[in-house]
C-alpha cells in the first residue's frame, strides 16, 4: 500500500533570487574642477633700471682749443693726457653715452702741482649752470686723483657733446679722463606662480563599487 502524499510539490521557488542594488552610484561629473593659477600672467614687461659706467680718455677728445696731449708725467691711463692752457681753452667730447637719458653724473681724473682750478661744463652747445669741476691740487703733477662729481642733463643714446672749458678765471689742470654713470633699462617678464590643472583631479567612477548576487 502505497501512501499519498500530505502536500503537493511547490511547482515554484519560496523565493526569487535577490540581487542587490550598488552601494555607490556612479559619479556623472568630475569631483573637481580646473583649478585656475592664484597669479595670472602679466602679459606687458616691467622696467627696471641699472648704473653704467663708462670711461672716456681725454686725448680722445674730438675737437679742441688751446691744449696739448702730454705723456711726461707718469701714472695716466691711455695714450696720454690733456695739457690745458690758460682761461678759455677747452676739449670737447662727442658721441658721449647718455643710456636712457635725464641725469648723467661726470667725474674727471686729473693731476695738479699747486693751487685750485675750474672748468665749466657745455652739454649739446648749453653751458650747465650751477655745476663746474672743481680742481684741488694733488701734490706733484704725477699724482692723479678724481675731481668732484657733477651732475649734467644728457639725452638717450650715443648722441652727447661733452665740452670741458678752463676757467673763466683760471687755467685748467691736467686732464686724463672722464668718467660718466648713466642709467640703463633692462626689461624683465613676470611668469605666472602656478599653471591651471587642465584635468580633474578625479575621474568619475564608471562601475559599482561592489556587486553581490544571491542564488
């Protein structure tokens, strides 16, 4: 004898398989954006400016009146120096260097045996007022010193006429050079401090961060 059975089979699963959802969606957008640079470039260059010195011997004068060029006392430089003469003699200087022009600041090297001396100063054929050289005597004709330094306007570039006129009341000295400081322009560039980030830091996470299935 054959039982029958209490209960029918279930034709179907207690339960349908589960799938969980992912924990993390997926980001769509970049977590950051560019970062732009705390200093942005300066696109026009700034100026600065620099002191040049340039020397210029006296015998290298390019027109004078009254002077000689000497060589019988030693301790000049060049070729040379200048043997003014009396009141009114005179050496002049062309193609002086002026930089960027405006103030130019002269000191002559120069030796003389006893006494004081002067010599006015003509910039481009205008006499400077207010400013002369002014010569000390130095001991003995062989002993070079530098004169007081005189301030004269000058125009830019290689452009100056230097005049150097003894007196007007007094021979001049021995003359061995000139000395003129201008200033120059050196431009500079400022460069940015940081460069923008063109990427995201991030790329946006394309996947679930974990999948789990039930069976």
């Amino acid at each position: 004898m054959t039982s029958k059975p209490t209960a029918s089979p279930s034709r179907s699963p207690s339960k349908s398989p589960v799938t969980a959802a992912p924990s993390v969606s997926p980001s769509s957008s970049p977590t950051k954006a560019p970062t732009p640079p705390t200093n942005p470039p300066t696109n026009n260059p700034t100026q600065n400016t620099r002191k040049v010195t340039t020397k210029y011997e006296a015998e290298t004068y390019t027109s004078f009146s009254g002077v000689s060029i000497k060589t019988a006392h030693l301790g000049y430089t060049g070729g040379g120096f200048v043997d003014y003469g009396g009141a009114g003699t005179w050496i002049e200087m062309r193609n002086v260097d002026g930089g960027m022009g405006g103030v130019c600041s002269i000191t002559s090297n120069y030796a003389l045996g006893s006494g004081t001396r002067y010599c006015s100063v003509t910039v481009n054929g205008v006499l400077v007022q207010g400013q002369r050289f002014t010569f000390i005597a130095t001991g003995t004709w062989a002993s070079w010193d530098d004169s007081n330094t005189i301030q004269v306007p000058c125009t830019s570039g290689q452009t100056n006429r230097i005049r150097i006129t003894a007196g007007p009341n007094t021979a001049g000295p021995n003359l061995n050079s000139i000395t003129v400081t201008t200033d120059e322009e050196v431009p500079t560039t400022n460069s940015p401090t940081s460069s923008p980030s063109r990427s995201p830091s991030k790329e946006p996470s394309r996947a679930p961060s974990k999948e789990v299935r039930f069976c």
